[in-house]
C-alpha cells in the first residue's frame, strides 16, 4: 500500500514539473515589433532633430528600448532600459536600424533594441530553476524512500544477520526481536521458533550425555569391583606357584588386571566420542620398558624380538602399552601368524617394526586404515569397532611420535616411531 502511494508521489511531482516547463515557455512570446509605434517615434525625432529629449517622448507608445545617434555614431539619446555599445554590438544582436532624413539627408539612425536573447536567456534560468527543483524533490522522495526501505526492510535483515551469527555461535538465548510493522512476518517468527528448537535440542542433548556420563560412572565403579578381585586372587597365586610358567602366566593376568583398572579410570572423564579429553603423562623412560610391554602381550610365544637398542624415549608407558596391544591383537586377530618385531634407532627415532606373515590388505585400503571406525576388507565374521589404530595413532601423535604401515610380498608391517629424548 505504501508503495503505491510512493508512486503516485513521484507522477504528481513528475507531471507538475513538465506542467510548470510548459507555462514558463508559453508566457515567454517573442516580442512583436508595432510598426505605428515606430513609424511615430521616427516622425517625432525627424520633427524635433536637434532637440530630442526624454520629454520628447513622452506620449510614445513604443515598448521596445531604442538609441538615437547621429551620422558619427554618437549617442543623442536611449532609453533608460537600452544599453547601446556601438553599431558593431547592435548588429551582432540583429537590432532594428532605421535612418533619420533631415532635408532628404540621412543625420542618424534610430536602432530598436532586439529582445529575443535576452526573452530566451530568463526562460532558459527559469526552466533550469524548475527542473533543479524537480530534481531536488525527487531527491528529498528517494532520500525519504531510502529511510524507509532501511527501517522496514534493511534493518529487519541486519537484525536476522546478527540473530543467525548468535546462534551459529550458539547463543540460543538472545531472542529474536521484531517489530509490529515488520513485513517479515511469519518468515522472522519461524527463526525464532527454529531458535527455540535448538536450543531445546541442546539442551535434551546435554541431558543425554550427562546419562550417559553417569551411566559409564556407574559401569566403571561396577568394573573395578571383579578387576580388584582378579588382582587379588593374582597375587595369591603368584605368592603360592612355584612353576616358572604358572608365574609367568599370572603375571600377565595380573599386569592385563592392573591395565584394565587404570583404562576403566579413563572412563570416568572422557568417551570415544570425547577422545581428546584424555590426557597422556609423557615422561623419559628407558628403552627397557618396551620389552616389558612386548612380553605383556607374548602369547603362547608367538612373539619373536631381538634385543631393543638401549636408549631413553620420551613416552606414556600406559598409552604405549595400549599402542602395542592394539596392534599385536590385530596380528593375532587377521593374520593368525608370529610377530617378529625388529627395532632400530634412525633420525630421532627409536623405530619398533611390527611384522607378520599374513595376507596383508589391499593397497587402496591402506591410506584408511587410521580412520576411525573404518574396517577393512577383511574383517568378515571378526570382531572390532575400527578404533583401534585410530586411538593409536592419536596416542603415537600426541607423544610427538609417529605410525605407519605397509604391506610386505610375504605380510604386513606396522612401524612405530617412538621419539628420542
């Protein structure tokens, strides 16, 4: 509706601007020349030559300005309005020249004082002084209409801009506020109806973590009851055996018991989906240690490795235990052969090679295998949930290490580079 009246706004002022152009025109008619007025003007100098004067002139009837001068080109009279210059300006102006006779001899001229220019020149200044009004108006009409589109309609959308960066900030509860005369209308009210929404979600998400959370405190205080058990009834065993392999297989028991009790801690502060939340005590340790670690997992003997080069590496014994354990199942798991694990020292680096004979995996798999939750190929009727060479690389990374593999002709190997201190 506004826009309708802004329009018509612009034709009247349009149309009155070309009405007021065509009256300024229309009143500015050329002058005509009164030939009996002049013809008694000319009669009147002839009769008084010598003598003319203003009073001469008194009962005249000619309109126009005129100058009188004699043969030499000197100026006996002009009226008040004339500005005669001299013969050269008159004739540029194309003014009227009529002779004076005084005994059939020529003693000067009268020269009527053409007007046209000058008629043309004021209506020039005053359609110049009506289309700058015209425009001035249209002007002050753009610059209202300018006011007006940026309070109805800019400023709503400023306000949408500001409303969609709170809540891609996730600032839900800043609400979104419109005027009554917003042309939006329903358009702006489903924003904030979907910023609501949101913000119910979160808030029903955040309910839904804090159960989980609570649930996996529940299930880790319940875990730690049969692993202290188990640890327990280990350490009878140990002080009761005296069989070389019986004590090496508690052993491994009870260090898998003591493994699983501090992995059940974890629990209580991160999830899977919260991997970053869990943190790494990175310390100087022997070279020694992975040889603990190496034989934790030595099932069965399946395990062959040469002496590991001494040296200090800089690690988190707990997460490096986790690293070694989730490859060396992984061998056991899809290749079902020994592990040989070779190690030697290269740039900084004390490198672990973890190498089995199995069939290895296809070549377009291998850039993937560090994603979480991927699988590869071969994974038919075994089980796993795909984190577990994700989780290791996370732990080798973050202890400024890193993991690799590759296949071989006859198998597949691991590589972990483990950094010197």
């Amino acid at each position: 509706m506004k826009l309708k009246w802004l329009i018509m706004l612009v034709l009247i002022v349009f149309s009155a601007g070309i009405i007021l152009s065509v009256i300024i025109i229309k009143n500015k008619n050329i002058s005509e020349v009164d030939l009996v007025a002049i013809n008694d003007v000319v009669k009147t100098v002839e009769k008084n030559w010598g003598h003319v004067s203003e009073e001469t002139f008194h009962n005249s009837d000619l309109k126009q300005s005129f100058s009188i001068i004699d043969h030499l080109g000197n100026i006996i009279y002009q009226t008040p309005d004339n500005h005669f210059i001299d013969l050269n300006d008159a004739i540029k102006n194309r003014d009227i020249f009529i002779d004076l006779k005084q005994n059939k001899e020529i003693v000067g001229k009268i020269i009527i004082r053409n007007n046209d220019q000058e008629i043309v020149q004021q209506m020039k200044r005053e359609l110049v002084t009506s289309i700058s009004l015209i425009f001035g108006l249209f002007m002050i009409v753009s610059i209202l209409y300018i006011l007006y589109i940026n309070r109805t309609i800019l400023k709503p959308f400023r306000q949408l801009q500001h409303f969609a960066a709170n809540v891609a900030r996730g600032n839900l509860d800043i609400p979104l506020n419109m005027g009554k005369n917003n042309y939006f209308g329903a358009f702006t009210e489903s924003f904030d109806l979907l910023r609501e929404e949101l913000e119910g979600a979160r808030q029903r998400e955040y309910e839904s973590n804090r159960s989980k959370k609570e649930l996996v405190a529940t299930l880790s205080h319940d875990i730690k009851t049969p692993v202290a058990s188990i640890k327990a009834v280990s350490e009878l065993m140990l002080m009761q055996s005296k069989d070389d392999k019986v004590i090496k297989q508690v052993n491994t028991i009870y260090s898998k018991a003591e493994q699983i009790d501090l992995l059940v801690t974890d629990m209580f502060h991160a999830t899977l989906e919260e991997l970053q939340q869990l943190k790494l005590a990175i310390t100087e340790v022997s070279s020694e240690v992975l040889g603990d670690m190496i034989e934790n997992v030595n099932y069965d003997n399946k395990i062959v490795y040469a002496s590991i080069p001494p040296c200090i590496i800089m690690t988190d014994p707990l997460r490096m235990q986790q690293v070694i354990d989730n490859i060396i199942s992984n061998s056991y798991k899809y290749a079902g052969t020994n592990v040989t694990i070779m190690s030697h020292i290269n740039q900084g680096y004390l490198e672990l090679h973890m190498i089995d004979y199995g069939l290895g995996i296809n070549a377009e798999e291998l850039p993937l295998l560090f994603n979480k939750y991927y699988r590869g190929g071969n994974v038919e009727g075994k089980n796993g949930s795909g984190l577990g060479l994700y989780i290791s690389k996370y732990f080798m990374e973050n202890m400024e290490g890193q993991i690799n593999c590759y296949n071989r002709k006859d198998g597949f190997t691991v590589v972990l580079k483990i950094k010197l201190a």
